[in-house]
C-alpha cells in the first residue's frame, strides 16, 4: 500500500509532501465556492511528483451544474483523478450515482470516485455505485482495513495531524499506471 494525504482550505499552500504518493485536493463545493489555495496546492503536490486527485464536495441541488461548475476550474493533464464528496445527507443516492456518471462521460480518460464515509456506504448507499473505485473513510485506527466489504482504492484512516490515506497500491507508478498518467 501507498501513502497519501488529502488538503482544502483548511490547509497550507506548501504542505508536508515527504513519504507521500498521492494528494487529493478540494477545488469546489456546491455551484458557488472554489478553494482559494487549490492552485497552489496543486503547484506543491505536482513539484515533488505526486499523483493528483480533485474533489468536488456535493450538495444537495442540481448535481450536472454542480459537476460542471467544479469541471470548469480544472485543466486536467493525464493521471488526474476526479472524485465526488458525498458527505450532505441532502444529496441522494441517485444525485452521487448521476454526478459520477455524468463526469465519466465528460471526462472519459479520467478515473472518477466517489468518496465517503462508511455510514453513508452502509446506510445510504443503494447501489454500491462508486464510479472507478471507492475511496472510504473510516477511522477505525486500522490503516487500510477500513471495515467494509466492498472493494475500495483509497482507505482515508485519521485526520491528526491532517486526512491520511492509503491506497491499495503496489507503487506510486502502479496508482500513476491505473490513473492513465505516463510512467515515471
């Protein structure tokens, strides 16, 4: 497994990118807010060679307006992973399904995601639809056994000191392999 993190707003511009193979970093949230920092936090991860990852956090509305708008901030390259927070009770199943779906035909050389806890894959979740992989988050204090059955890419396990996530990967260039990037 490969270690990665995943910022916001929340976090600095030049994080601690030592021993990481990944980030996922926040750009939108709903049809009206952007990350000020998603730029330079982009600019950070893409310096030390990291895979990249950019989620939109969902609310609950009309969700192809949605994905256009978090679309419209990104000039995507190769390898970049889009992904759906699905964490706002008022954004359905059938919304989370048809925002993946939608992205997947909008950006069909682009895995795209879905990211959410367990009680909402547990409990909300109706039809096990997760896009290209499933990224879960559980704090169970067991790094990549995230207490679910369902096969998952991405295990967020804690957020101290900030969101820490494994990767059921061999190597960064199998996670930059499956991503559709070019070989390191």
């Amino acid at each position: 497994m490969i270690k990665g993190i995943d910022v916001s707003s929340y976090q600095s511009e030049k994080y601690d990118t030592e021993g990481m193979d990944f980030v996922f970093i926040k750009i939108t949230e709903g049809r009206s807010y952007t990350n000020p920092k998603w730029v330079d936090q982009r600019k950070t991860a893409r310096d030390a060679g990291l895979v990249t990852g950019f989620y939109h956090f969902g609310r609950a509305g009309n969700v192809t307006e949605q994905a256009d708008y978090f679309l419209s901030k990104i000039n995507l390259v190769a390898g970049d992973m889009l992904v759906l927070d699905w964490e706002d009770s008022g954004v359905s199943n059938a919304s989370k399904d048809k925002w993946i779906k939608y992205v997947q035909k909008k950006r069909p050389d682009h895995k795209v995601l879905l990211y959410c806890n367990t009680d909402f894959w547990l409990n909300r979740d109706t039809t096990s639809f997760a896009g290209d992989g499933l990224w879960i988050a559980h704090y169970n204090g067991k790094p990549g056994k995230p207490g679910i059955e369902h096969p998952w890419r991405f295990h967020q396990y804690t957020d101290k000191p900030l969101d820490t996530n494994l990767a059921h990967f061999e190597s960064r260039s199998s996670l930059r392999k499956w991503a559709g990037g070019s070989a390191e």
